[in-house]
C-alpha cells in the first residue's frame, strides 16, 4: 500500500503517531519497507500480521532503537533525529515480547526508576539533591506507588524483580512504562505468557490509563481475539509492507488480510 | 598471641586497600563489562598529583581532594573518549583496552615523574598508638577511616538515593535504561568517574607506605583483581570482604609460612582465588551471572 493510498484509507484528525515511508534493511533484506499511516490520539491501535511481517521492527523503529529511513512524528514534531532516550523522554515508552528490568532491584525500585523520563531535575541536580530533586522524588515515589498498586503487586514491592513470575515481571514493566507517564505506551506481545484472565485485567488497565490520562496505546498482539476486543484501530503489515490499516471492521472483512494473516479465523473472531 | 593479633590488624589495614580498589573494578565491571586493569595505574596517577600538589605549596588535604576530582574527572573522560566506543560484549577488546591504558598511563607517569620512588606525606602524621600492646600508626588508622568512609560515602550514594538508582539501572541494563529516558553514556561516565575517584583514595593511603612510584600499584592491583574474584566482581560488598580477606591471608601467610614473606605472600591470595573458584566459580558474594548489555 502506497502513502498516499493508506492516508486516502484513513481519517485520522491530529494522530498522535505519524509514519512516513518508514524503512529499515538487514543485510540486503529489506524488513520495513515504506511503511505509512497515522496511530490516532486515544484508545487502543494494533500492529498485526504473521511472524516475519516486521511488527517489533516497527516498535523497534519508533522507539529508537534502530535508525530507519523515513520520518516519525510524535505529536506533529519529527524524531527521526532523536535516540532512544530523547525519544523516551519525549513521551515514548515501551514493554518488550520478554520484560527486561533490573533484576537485582526490588520491585518498587524497578517502576520508580521509569519516572525519570518525565522528572526536568538534570544530573548536577540529581547528585547534588537539591530541593527541586527532593520535591520531584517525593512526586516519583507517589507516582511508582500509584502504579504498582494499580497493576496489584504493592505487596511485593521489597521483592527482587529477578525473582518474580512471569506474570508479574510482565505487571512491573507494564507499571514501570506507565509511571514514565507517556503519551504513547508501546506494548509487545503484552498477552505472551499469561491467561486469558491475566491478560483481559492488563488490557483493561492500560485502557483505564487512556482514558484517564488521553494516552494512546499502540499494540503488537497475536491473540487477533483480543485485538479486535480492544483496539479501535488496525494496522496489519505482512513481509515488511503494509498491508491495511483502519478500523477493525474493515480491516477484518479485507480479503488481502483474510488471504495474508486472518485466514479462517476471520470467522471466529466476526 | 599479642602478636598474632598484630599480624591480623596489619593484614585488615592493608586489605582496606585491596577493598577500595577491588570496589572499583567492580563498579567498572558492572558498567561497561570491562575489567580494568588500568585501576592501578589511575590510583598512581592520583598519588602523583596530589604529590605534584604538595610540591608546589598546597596543603596535602586540598592537595588529596584535587587529585580525587582530578581522578574522578579523568575517569570520566576515559570512558568518554575511548570505552563507550568498545560494545560491552567484545571482552577481548576491552581486556586489550585495559592493558593499553594501563602501560600507557604507566609510561606517561614515568615520563612526566620519573621512575625512582618518591616519599609521600602521610596526611595522617607519624604518631603510634599502643592498645594493650597491639602498635597502630597514624598511617594506617587514619587511612582506614578515609577508606571505610570513602566507601560508606559510595554505599550511601549508591544505594540510597535517585542518583543511585538511575546509575545502577544503567549499569545492569543500559540498552533498558536508555528506554527509560536515561542518557546512557553520561550515567556510565558517571559510574566511572566514582570508580576513579574511590581508586584514587586507594592509591593516596598507599602512597605513603609502599613509597610513590609507577609501580606502586602493581601487587596491590593483583591483589584487588584476586580480591574481585573472591568476593564476586558482580558484588559491592563481596569485593569489600574480598579484599579484608586477602589483606588478613597475605598478612598471616607471609608470617607463619617459611619463605613466603614479602611480596611472595601473593601466591595466598592466588591458591584462596583457586580455592574460590573451584567451589564457587562466581566468588562467595557473586551471582552466578552479571546482566549486561
């Protein structure tokens, strides 16, 4: 699908997330390749498609970890030129497929570390503790103690990460991305792992967020049950190109998606 | 007994050195990956300017409290301008890097200073305590208190405080860090910097006693390094005991076994690194894996 085609297919007014002709190679094989659309300011918006159709590669694009070809833009303002942690800083946050935290640290100590991306105290200030360091930790703490009693693990907050279940490293780093307090909260494979039950409660509790705070959620899924419960917004990409994107109604009755990825799920999911 | 009780102060005494040094490399290891056979050498260069200092009418504490921010800031530089530039997983890179640093800085200290030692200032004066007929010098008291409190210092900013946290989330992760909104590259100079600066004590407090020279640091690095292997690199506190340990089995050991005096005893802290390493490979502190980028 073209740019000019997939901006055609959407009526996105203000996105949050703008892609424009996004592009990255590997060694000769091209794993995003002109990718364009619009993630709309609010809600929920997927990123489907089979193994190998490039979805953490986008998420790895967004969030910096990656130089693409291309233009991102959060919020009207390009970051092609920012790394990852100007990028965090600038509202972006992420979960990954496998949650990384710092398992030496106790759980509290691993959400109160994801505040920094919005605390304006720089380096001196931080090491010298001034009084604004001081008034911005007290904030942090408030903030990190909010958000791990949302995702339910305030109990646990002296426990090492390192020794956590599954389940919960996933809530930690799920609470740790929302205490960064971002306008956009990137979620990779957040169901991966979890019961049917665990991961409906984390869904909601990142919808809740939304809508509390207009951040917009953006979500790679393979559970296609789930996405089409939650997302008010699709985008589908196969072997690195996109393939459609809008709401999920048409994307779901889009024969290119049903030959690609849905197949004859479309029906159960209907 | 009176003796042997002498033999175990002097031994805890001078691994309070051991401590210190094997603190910074494992502040470095955690950062970067890197063993830092350079931390010797930078607690020389420390000692030299702060005896430069003296020498050109400074006091010796401000002459000490320069080359500690002098150190701290030549850390930070180092990991600067060469270190970040090596991924953390090309050990055998950062293993040439350390020993490139260290015969370069050895060869820039004896250019500018020359080679034949030098007798530092004790800051602590040359008074001798008795207590119950165990002999404590001034040296050795008051370079334990600058080293446990330079070393309470770190555990305290390290630990307690935001600035802690963030350094220690970069040096376990920085590639998570960094998605955090933590600049990378100026946490880990941080954590340099505070590495140098803890060595820099180090070499200050030998200075006096082993006599000021390039290779002033040479044992005690060898020391520090079995010391790291002991306690656990990936351990603040088992480097600490790790280097209390090797200062009391050097002392003990050169004593009561014939032949092995003097900068012999150094083959007790191999044969206990041995022992360590055959038991429990991560040291007695250790994990048995340091998460890293």
């Amino acid at each position: 699908m073209s740019a000019a085609a997939a901006r055609e297919t959407q009526a996105v007014p203000a996105p949050i997330v703008r892609l424009n002709e996004v592009g990255i190679s590997f060694r000769g094989v091209r794993a995003l390749d002109g990718i364009s659309f619009d993630v709309p300011q609010g809600g929920v918006t997927a990123v489907i498609g089979p193994n190998g159709a490039g979805k953490t590669t986008l998420f790895n694009c967004i969030s910096g970890i990656y130089r693409h070809e291309g233009e991102i833009e959060l919020a009207g303002s390009p970051i092609r030129h920012l790394r990852a942690h100007q990028r965090a800083s600038a509202g972006i946050a992420r979960t990954f497929q496998t949650p990384t935290l710092l398992d030496d640290e106790d759980v509290f100590a691993n959400v109160l570390v994801g505040t920094h991306a919005w605390t304006t105290t720089g380096f001196t200030g931080v090491l010298i503790g001034t009084p604004r360091a001081r008034r911005e930790e007290r904030e942090a703490r408030d903030v990190a103690w909010h958000h791990l009693t949302a995702v339910g693990l305030a109990s646990l907050a002296d426990r090492p990460a390192g020794a956590l279940a599954h389940a919960d490293r996933r809530r930690v780093e799920i609470a740790r991305a929302l205490a960064a307090q971002p306008r956009i909260l990137m979620l990779d494979e957040p169901a991966a792992g979890l019961s049917g039950t665990e991961s409906d409660e984390l869904i909601e509790l990142v919808r809740e967020q939304g809508q509390a705070t207009g951040m917009t959620s953006l979500l790679v899924e393979h559970d296609v049950a789930l996405v089409m419960r939650t997302a008010s917004w699709i985008a589908v990409l196969d072997a690195g190109k996109l393939l459609a994107v809008g709401e999920p109604r048409a994307v779901r009755e889009n024969p290119a998606v049903i030959a690609a990825y849905l197949g004859a799920d479309a029906e159960v999911v209907a | 007994m009176t003796e042997f009780l002498q033999i175990v102060l002097d031994g805890l005494m001078t691994g309070v050195v051991y401590a210190a040094l094997a603190l910074a490399l494992g502040v470095v290891f955690q950062g970067t990956g890197m063993l830092n056979l350079s931390q010797g050498e930078l607690a020389v260069v420390a000692a030299y300017i702060a005896w430069a200092c003296t020498q050109a009418g400074i006091p010796i504490w401000p002459a000490i409290a320069i080359a500690i921010v002098a150190s701290a800031v030549l850390g930070a530089v180092i990991y600067h301008g060469v270190v970040r530039f090596v991924p953390p997983h090309r050990e055998d890179s950062l293993m040439t890097l350390g020993v490139t640093l260290l015969l370069g800085l050895n060869a820039i200290v004896s250019m500018v200073w020359g080679t034949d030692p030098r007798a530092f200032p004790s800051p602590f004066g040359t008074w001798v305590a008795n207590f119950g007929g165990l002999r404590l010098t001034s040296q050795q008291l008051g370079g334990v208190a600058l080293v446990g409190a330079t070393m309470l210092v770190m555990a305290v900013v390290f630990t307690r405080t935001t600035f802690g946290l963030r350094l220690r989330a970069v040096a376990q992760n920085p590639r998570s860090a960094a998605y955090l909104g933590l600049r990378s590259g100026l946490w880990l100079s941080a954590g340099w910097a505070a590495a140098c600066a803890v060595g820099a004590v180090a070499g200050i407090v030998a200075a006096p006693t082993a006599g000021l020279s390039p290779a002033m640091m040479t044992v005690p690095l060898l020391m520090a390094l079995a010391a790291a292997n002991i306690g656990g690199i990936s351990s603040r506190v088992g480097v600490v005991v790790g280097g209390l340990l090797i200062g009391l089995l050097t002392a003990i050991g050169g004593r009561y076994i014939p032949g092995l005096g003097g900068d012999l005893n150094v083959v007790f802290a191999f044969a206990a690194v041995i022992a360590v390493i055959l038991v429990k490979p991560a040291g007695l502190f250790g994990r048995e894996s340091v998460v890293r980028a």
